[in-house]
C-alpha cells in the first residue's frame, strides 16, 4: 500500500504538510473540517503538493524533511500553485 505526504494551502495562506495512506479520504476529512485540529480552524483548504512512497516510514520521513523547510522553501517545492 503506497503512502503519501501532502501540502494543503489553508485559506489564511499558511501551508499545512500531513502524511497519509489514504489520501483522498484524507483531504476528504480536512475539507469536512474532521482534519488536522489546525486546519480545522484555517479552512477551506485545496490540495497543492503531493509525493507518493512505497512505506508509511518513508512518507513520515520526507513529510518532517518538509516541515524544517522554510515557507519560501516549500513553496518553490509546490511550485506555481501558491
């Protein structure tokens, strides 16, 4: 089962990074505000980033690799969406 990390836009501009197995179920729940407590209070969110791996380690890895990135970082990562 592949594993996915993901950068989420917030509707205040800040950018929010998960990680998950199951990832349109999981934007899903954000989306519904049943997400991440802080995206629960920065909705709506859209979907900006996404990486695919072969384990939830290797997901987990590279999504505390995304949070020690600066904001300017991340976002010449997700490119022209931001």
């Amino acid at each position: 089962m592949s594993s996915y990390v993901y950068i989420l836009r917030c509707g205040d501009g800040s950018l929010y990074t998960g990680w998950t197995n199951d990832l349109a179920h999981r934007i899903r729940m954000h989306r519904e505000g049943r997400g991440a407590k802080y995206t629960r209070a920065h909705l709506p969110v859209e979907l900006v980033h996404t990486e695919e791996f072969e384990t939830k380690e290797q997901a987990m890895a590279r999504e505390y690799e995304i949070k020690q990135l600066t904001r300017e970082q991340k976002l010449k990562l997700i490119g022209p969406h931001v």
